[in-house]
C-alpha cells in the first residue's frame, strides 16, 4: 500500500478511482500557454484529490487549486471540473484529452438558476457565504444576522444611518470589509451596508465589489472577468 493510500486510510477517505487526465497544450502567439498534468487520484462525495504538475490538492466543492482548476462537483463514480471556464465531466476509468491555454485574466462563470438569479459562493473578510449579484445595488448589502454570523463588528466600527425603503426607514451601518473574494476575484477595502434586522435574506453582492470586475452575460451564464 502507498503512502498516499495509507494517509486516505488514517483520513477514513474511501479510494474509488485513479483517473489519469493529460491536458495537452498548444502554445498561441498571442496567449502565455500552460501544461497541466491533472491526476484524478480519488472520488468521494462533494470532494475530490486532484494531482496537478506533481502536487497534490484535497478540492473540496467549488474550491479552486493553486493552477486554477475549479472542482464543480465530484461523487464516488464522476468529478466535473473546470478548466479556464471550460467543464469537463470525468467518469470512473475514463480518460479526457484536451487543450487548454492559460488565460491572462481569471474568470468566474455563474449560472442563472431557476429563480432567474446569479446565485454565487465566495468569501467575505476570509468566512465562506453565499452571494446574490444585485448589479441595482450601490453596495455590498447584508442583514445584522448575516452581519454577525460573518463576525463583522458594524456596531462598534460602523457609521450609523438609515435607509429607505418602500414601506419604510430601516436603521442601517456603513462598514469597510477587508476582502471579498469570489473565486480568486478578490477585491479589497469594500464598502457595505448592514440593516438591522433579517433582511436581506441573502447577501447582496452589489456595485462596490463589482465595479473591480468586468461582467457580461452570455447564454444563461454571468461572467466575472479580472479586470486587465
């Protein structure tokens, strides 16, 4: 037994598959190209052991390695990863053969859900949540709960105020976040609002973080382009 088998045994991680996938490159004139050796070395539930170049990474759901490639979702029998925005599902013994060159600036697609919204994960001063992109609002909106659970201190660092509504005034905090991050988009410094009580009931990613990005929309999908 390896190593590498030993270790997922003392972690109580089931192996289900050793998925080898060569991505051949093709260097562009007018792009920097990258190879990238991925190994699929195991499968299990909304995770998956991906070894890139020689090193190995533990991508849990939606998490993105090092080299940029983004873990969409995995099960005991597939993994769909992605690859300078390009997906690419992986069954069990399957082999992938595909071009990819590495992209100057980093994307993050977003899916519209049957809600018609952009519902997205990122990452707020480092703490995991979930984001609704607004592009109508002025700023980053959040209630005092979400405030709170993102150990955000609005209270003793924030600028009190108000805002209006259609029915009424709601009391409200202007803070400063340290980062936002939504798929190693990070901006930083960002200027949120917090209203007291549970509303919003979903953080509302709003124009002060994504004025940092370019955004179009193309075919059901919102794209978060870095900014050259």
């Amino acid at each position: 037994m390896t190593l590498f088998k030993k270790l997922l045994k003392k972690l109580g991680i089931p192996v289900f598959a050793l998925l080898v996938i060569p991505f051949s490159v093709e260097s562009a004139p007018s792009s920097s190209a990258t190879d990238l050796d991925i190994q699929v070395k195991g499968l299990f539930s909304q995770s998956a052991i991906l070894s890139i170049n020689g090193k190995q990474h533990l991508l849990k759901q939606n998490s993105v390695s090092p080299e940029g490639v983004k873990l969409i979702s995995a099960t005991s029998r597939t993994a769909v990863i992605s690859v300078n925005g390009k997906q690419q599902t992986l069954h069990l013994s399957g082999k992938v053969t595909t071009q990819y060159a590495k992209a100057s600036r980093r994307n993050v697609t977003i899916p519209l859900n049957a809600q018609g919204q952009y519902l997205t994960h990122g990452l707020i001063n480092g703490q995991s949540t979930e984001l609704l992109v607004d592009t109508g609002a002025s700023v980053v909106a959040m209630s005092e709960t979400q405030a709170r659970q993102l150990g955000i201190p609005y209270v003793t660092k924030g600028t009190r105020g108000y805002v209006e509504t259609a029915s009424h005034t709601v009391n409200s905090y202007v803070v400063t976040l340290d980062q936002i991050d939504i798929g190693g988009l990070k901006a930083y410094n960002v200027q949120a609002v917090v209203l007291e009580g549970d509303l919003p009931s979903k953080i509302l990613l709003g124009m002060s973080y994504l004025r940092h990005v370019e955004l179009y929309e193309k075919q059901g999908m919102l794209n978060l382009l870095e900014k050259r």
